[in-house]
C-alpha cells in the first residue's frame, strides 16, 4: 500500500509519457481514487503524435486529427501541464519549468517538486552546420512538419505549372530528401506517390518532368529491415525513377541549390531533413548520469542507474537488452520498445511505490515494416522477408494494432476503408501555415516571408 501522497512527475507527452501514464492510471486506480497518488505530465504539445502515421498524412491517407491522440482526453485521471522542462534537480527532486501562462504573465521559470521521476522526453532532430540548412530545410518529425511538407509539394507544383521560366520550373520539381532511415525512404516513398497521382490533374506537369532524390550518408538504406530488404527498396525507388545516392552527403544547400559531396548541384526549393536524432536537451540540464552518447545510463529495470525514484525509457535512456549475449549492447530507441518499456515501467512504478519486486523490461526484437507508398512495402519480420503489397498491409496492421485506444482505431480503419472508395484529395491549405496573412494584407502590413519558399 502507498503510505503517503506519492507525486509523480512525467516530462514528455510522447510515447512513453503517455503510455507510461495510462498504465499508472489502470494500476493505481485505487490508490489515484483515494488521493493517495498525483499524477502530472509535462509536455510542450496537449497531444501525443502517432510518427509512424507521419508519412501517411503528409500523404493525404490519413487525416491529422487522427495522427495524434489528446493527452487529456486519454489520461483523465492525471494533470496535464503544457510547457516544457528547463532543468532538474533531482538531489532536491525539483524540476523548472516554463509554461504558456509563465511566457504570457513575463514571469519567471516555475519549480515543481516531486516523489517519483519519469524523464520521457524523447528525441529532437540532429542536423548539422550545413550551409543554408537553418534556413531552408524542411524536417519530418512532427504533424505539423508533415502537413506543412504535403502542402508545399503541391504548391510546387502549382508553381512549375504557371511558371513560364524553365529554371524555376525545373527547381520547383526537384525535390531532395537527406536521410535513409524510416522517416527520410518512407516519406519520400508517399509524397512520391501522392506527387505522381496529383500529376494527373495538371495539363503541363508530368510524374516524369518531378526529380526525386534520396541523399544517404552511409552504403544503405533502412538497416532495420536486413540488407536483402534494404537492396530491394533501393532497386523499387530507383525503378520508379528515384535518384538514391548512397555514400553521398549535402554539403550545402544555401541559395536554394542542393550541392552534394559527389559534385552533384540540384537547384531545388524543397530540401527534407530525416538525417538522424539526438537526446533531447533537458537531459543535459540534469544531475542525472548520462552514456557517451548522452543518453540516460538506465538498469534492466528501468530505472535510472545511481539515482533512487528517477526512471527513464524511449530514446532518453540507454536500456540494456537482456536478450541478446553481448555486454553493453542497449535496445533500439524506436517505437517497438518505446511502448513495452512504457508498460513495464509504469508496473515497476506501482510495484516500487507498494514494496514490491521490480520487473527486468526485456523484449527481443521482432523485425521492422515500411511503406514505400500506397500499396509498396518492405518487411523483415520473425526471420521472414515480405516485400511489395504483403508488407505493404502487414505494415498498415501492425501499426492500427499500436494506435492508442478504440476510438483512435476505429477512425484510422474507416478513413483508409473511405480511401479506397475514392479518390485522393490533392488539395494545398498552405495558408494554414499564415492564418492572419489575408487579414494583415487587407489591413495594410505586410505578407509573411517564408524563406523556404513554401509561399
């Protein structure tokens, strides 16, 4: 039984935030009844994105709304601030945060004490001092980036549709994806397809007139999948006329033009960003123990190595994966163990809080699914290796299985049953991005600038 007021601090909305908190609220419902137990999560968004779905809705298969799942409505027995971790300090067991009141009220940074620490603040994109990158790359790690991406794209191509200049023709076409992990070849893969589809519908733009290029640092592509995999999504995009350049990197792409280590020049005003992640800043800004690499030095168990009531899981934490024979090796920050860490974490949570035996999280990697586009995908899973529409539908049901809640896959089904119905929508709502620019224009200031060109 918990014997006092237990305050658990969650820093992080994402997947093992909000995972983490439904599962403390199933196993502490007698105890969040009683008031024996405060649950508050932390989180600079009021929802938790579902990013394997990004692709899909940049793509126009899904809608937005259904891509992220409202961390109040999902977690009703908890506090939810939005705001974000500054530092913390867990000798005292005080976190400072900053809020939308505090930024609005011209206050300071607030503090907040707790009993119980989850740091589940997930990753932030690693990019590099690449010239012109700042200002007019695109990255691909949030909903809004993933809308932002399917509305520049067509507005691309509205733009080499009405212009009667070859050269801004032929960059509005060019389009430069750098990374060749899931985010960078499955993106590409569906705005690729939406790009061709959408084609149709203009009289001077063709799927063949669009250069599409896959940038990749090392000698592959989706490693996650098995070499075999990997080849086979290289020979598919390239057979739908995709320019994969492997062992290649962006030098620079200042002035709208793409220029790459190979000497290649693409002038190009659509540069995607999916090169990779790096720990969050928050965990810098802690008395915590982090690996060479940054991330949180975590126990089998979940909890943070050297530091009594703080836990940690999902790419903050460096977990040690107790099915395989090789010291030192830790699991894979990806979704797949995000959420059973989530689930073994809040469990360990209760057990800790009512004296009991911790759980050893411990999970053996199945395989990995991607979608190369509507109806193409690559598998590798429990040794077999599925390519075409098998992994294609193998990868739509493994991650309807993962969607939080009913309601949330309920919607996701029936848009995809609504999909196949009719036809795709290929409408730009670039405006969404600069919702006062109409009203500001009439009122006499100024249009906003947008240096990606977007606009």
């Amino acid at each position: 039984m918990v014997k006092e007021r237990a305050r658990i601090l969650i820093v992080g909305g994402g997947y093992v935030g909000m995972y983490t908190a439904l599962r403390l609220q199933q196993k502490l419902k007698a105890e969040l009844k009683r008031g024996d137990v405060e649950i508050t999560v932390v989180s600079p968004d009021p929802y938790m994105t579902y990013q394997p779905f990004l692709p899909e809705a940049a793509a126009g298969s899904i809608s937005p709304r259904h891509v992220v799942v409202p961390l109040r409505r999902v977690l009703g027995q908890c506090r939810i601030v939005i705001g974000e971790a500054q530092s913390i300090d867990h000798a005292k067991r005080t976190a400072t945060l900053t809020t939308l009141a505090t930024e609005e009220e011209g206050a300071g940074a607030e503090q907040i004490a707790y009993d119980e620490l989850v740091l589940a603040p997930g990753s932030v994109s690693r990019t590099l001092p690449i010239p012109g990158l700042a200002d007019y790359a695109i990255g691909f790690k949030t909903v809004e980036e993933a809308i932002g991406l399917r509305n520049h794209v067509i507005e691309q191509m509205d733009i080499a549709s009405s212009t009667r200049d070859p050269a801004i023709r032929d960059a509005a076409l060019t389009f430069v994806f750098v990374g060749g992990g899931y985010a960078g070849v499955e993106a590409l893969g569906e705005l690729e397809d939406m790009a061709r589809y959408t084609a149709r519908y203009y009289h001077n733009v063709r799927p063949e007139d669009m250069k599409w290029i896959l940038v990749e640092a090392s000698d592959r592509i989706l490693p996650e999948v098995g070499e075999e995999m990997g080849k086979y999504t290289v020979t598919e995009l390239r057979r739908r006329n995709i320019d994969v350049r492997l062992e290649t990197r962006l030098e620079s792409c200042a002035d709208r033009v793409a220029v790459l280590s190979d000497g290649a020049r693409f002038p190009t005003r659509t540069v995607v960003w999916t090169a990779g992640v790096k720990p969050h800043p928050i965990l810098a800004a802690t008395d915590l123990p982090l690996n060479e690499r940054g991330r949180l030095r975590c126990t089998p168990e979940l909890t943070v190595d050297g530091a009594p009531h703080a836990w940690a899981a999902g790419d903050a934490a460096a977990v040690p994966d107790v099915t395989v024979d090789k010291p030192g090796t830790d699991t894979a920050p990806n979704a797949q163990h995000a959420v059973r860490q989530a689930k073994t974490l809040g469990d360990n949570i209760a057990h800790s809080l009512r004296g009991e035996p911790l759980e050893t999280y411990s999970h053996k990697y199945v395989g990995s699914v991607a979608s190369l586009g509507l109806h193409k995908g690559v598998a590798h899973v429990y040794g077999r290796k599925l390519k075409g529409y098998p992994a294609w539908f193998m990868h739509r049901v493994y991650h309807l299985s993962r969607v939080p809640t009913f309601n949330r896959k309920a919607r996701v089904l029936a848009e995809w049953t609504l999909a196949g119905l009719f036809k795709r929508e290929i409408v730009s709502l670039g405006s969404l991005e600069h919702p006062r620019a109409e009203f500001e224009l009439a009122a006499g200031g100024k249009p906003p600038h947008d240096p990606k060109g977007s606009s």
